[in-house]
C-alpha cells in the first residue's frame, strides 16, 4: 500500500464538526485539514480559531476555487448533502458526509453519476462498523462459526427533548430527511445490516408522539432474513433510561453490545454454546467504533485507488432498507426487499406525501 497525503477541507462547523477535526487529526500525517466553510462568519471564524483551522470561508464555491481539497468532509444539515456533494465531486473532491447521505434513492442514483463522471467517492459516515468487535465478529459470522442466525434484536432507545428540537432542521422532515430512524438508529441499524445483509422483509410502524414535530421520534420494525432468522429493531428518542443494544442469537453462540453513542470490546460480551466454542472470541486490539477508524480506513481505501466500505452499492443498500422500512410504515404492510423501482413514489422520496393508515 502506498501512504498518501490528503488536503482536506471541513463544510460545517455544527454539532458533528469536533469529532470530524478529531477524526482528521488522529490520522496525521497521513491528511492536514487546510480550510472550513460556514455561512455564520462569526461562529465560523470562532471555530476555525478553537481548532486552529488556518483558513475561514463562507462560501463553498470560492473554498473549494481556491484550497481545491484532495477530500471534503460535510457536517451540514441533511437536505444539504446531495447539492454539497455533487459540488465537491465536481472539483475532484472525495467526499465523506454524515448521516443520511440523502433522501432518496433517486439522489443516491444521481451521486453515483457524478461520482463516476468525476472519478472521486462519496461515503456517508457509518463508524459503528469500524470498531475492532465488529470487525471480528463480522469474520465469524463469514466463515459460518457461529452457525446460522436465529434472534435478532437491535434497539436504538435514546432521549430527545424539546430543546434538540428547537433546532428548526431537526424537527422538519424535509430538512432532517426523516426523523429519529434515520437520524440516531441509523447507526446501528447499518451495523446489524453490514453483519447480517441478507435481509428479505420488512414490517414496520412508525410514529410522531407528543412533540409538534414532523419528523418521527418512534419506530418499529420486524426483519425477515433470507436464512429464516428474524430480527427486532426499535429507534426511539423519548427513552429516558437511554441505551444501544444490540443482540444476536446464533447456533453456537450469543453476541451482545450494550452502550450508548460509540462501543469498544469492553461494550461486547460473548456466550458461547460450550467452552470449545469461547475460543472464538479472541480480540487482539481494542478499537472503538468511532469516526477516528472510519477515517483511517477510508484513508487506506483512497491509498489504494479503492471503494471505500460504505459507499457505492453497500451504502444504497442501507439507503434501501430505511425506504422500505418507511414504505411498509405508510402503506400499512410488509415491504420485499428490491421492491422499489424509479415509478414508484417511495423510489423519489423516502417518505412521500400522501395519506396513510399508520401516523407518522
């Protein structure tokens, strides 16, 4: 592998910003960020000073004319992130962008033409993955150590109050692209469908309860695999005991994460089915899944003129689960996988406008 060195730029200096600057630096030398973009000068300018960034723009045209980044990291909110990405392919940027990449798999199609017209990656941030317990358990479950799957539960159970929705983006569904599935779930629904993808059904509820927001704050689902396990998969943000877990019930054995915002081996637990099979869970490193090894591995990939993990037809597939999971929501019933083609309406928008038996 040859070591590279990357220029990278920062667009958005919001909540999410820190840990992306962080993320950079923990991979230094390998990438220098040079430049960040905020429409707010002021606090802009007072990020740029904190994180010692040397350059300040509020605008993204004239940042990416003039620092022309090997890579653009996009902390914005979600309704901002095809445009940005599209612009940043363009100038022969890769691009990194946080959770969801978008709002459609019409979008996602369209950022797969302009990644291919302009030779650079789009990755949307995935970082649960990343952490050396998934990756191991991941392996096992590739070369069938574990037997087949049977139980699945895979619960998001956080707290979202009043005040996190007075952040006008994150109450509307046209700019928050949809509300607690896909905004907090989402991390370690992607970690359950990166472990276990053959996923073949889905049935889902999904609810607004007693905010005044249009975005949901609640949603169930039931997921039928193609080896005939199932799975439970909650997203809530109105538990106040907060917790992420997630359980898989194998043949030989039983895999538990319990945590909360990031998980490392200590987050993990294992119970094999006899003492031969606790050979299995033999972890060399402790590598939390967070934005710092995402970084890192999406480095190697670009060192090696390769797709990163979650980009491409990986991250539709993901895209794909969540609309068909809002589809069977609204329509009041289970959702095949591959279902969705370009006349349906659900394939335009993950959560289309019309009248529908379960309320959202």
């Amino acid at each position: 592998m040859t070591v590279k060195s990357y220029r990278a730029a920062l667009i958005g200096t919001g909540a999410f910003a820190a840990a992306h600057v962080q993320a950079i630096r923990a991979s230094a030398p390998r990438i220098e960020l040079v430049a960040a973009v905020n429409l707010n000068e002021e606090k802009g300018r007072e990020f740029c000073q904190i994180h010692n960034i040397p350059a300040f723009f509020v605008s993204v045209d004239v940042m990416l004319y003039h620092v022309r980044p090997d890579i653009v990291l996009i902390c914005t909110p979600p309704n901002t992130h095809v445009p940005l990405s599209v612009m940043c392919l363009r100038a022969k940027a890769h691009v990194l962008c946080e959770k969801p990449l978008c709002g459609s798999l019409a979008d996602f199609d369209v950022l797969q033409l302009v990644e291919k017209e302009s030779g650079r990656f789009v990755s949307s941030v995935a970082q649960w993955r990343f952490g050396s317990a998934a990756q191991h358990l991941k392996h096992l479950i590739e070369t069938g150590a574990l037997g087949t799957l049977r139980l699945a539960v895979c619960h998001t159970l956080w707290y979202r109050d009043a005040d996190y929705y007075s952040t006008e983006w994150r109450s509307d569904a046209e700019t928050a692209l949809g509300g607690t599935t896909t905004g907090h779930g989402i991390h370690l629904m992607d970690l359950l469908l990166w472990l276990l993808p053959d996923w073949q059904r889905v049935t889902a509820q999904v609810l607004t309860l007693e905010q005044p927001i249009t975005v949901d704050n609640l949603s169930m689902a039931q997921v039928q695999f193609k080896n005939g396990g199932i799975a439970s998969i909650v997203n809530s943000a109105l538990s106040l005991r907060q917790e992420t877990y997630l359980r898989l019930d194998f043949q030989r054995a039983t895999v538990e994460m319990c945590g909360l915002y990031s998980a490392n081996n200590d987050n993990w637990s294992f119970t094999p089915a006899n003492e031969t099979d606790a050979s299995f869970w033999s972890l060399p490193e402790n590598q939390a899944g967070i934005l710092d090894a995402q970084v890192a591995a999406w480095l190697d990939s670009l060192d090696n003129n390769e797709r990163p993990l979650v980009s491409g037809a990986e991250a539709r597939r993901i895209l794909e689960f969540l609309t068909c999971l809002y589809q069977s929501a609204q329509l009041g019933q289970p959702v095949m996988r591959d279902s969705i083609e370009p006349q349906d309406p659900f394939y335009h928008s993950i959560r289309p406008r019309f009248k529908s038996n379960v309320s959202d």
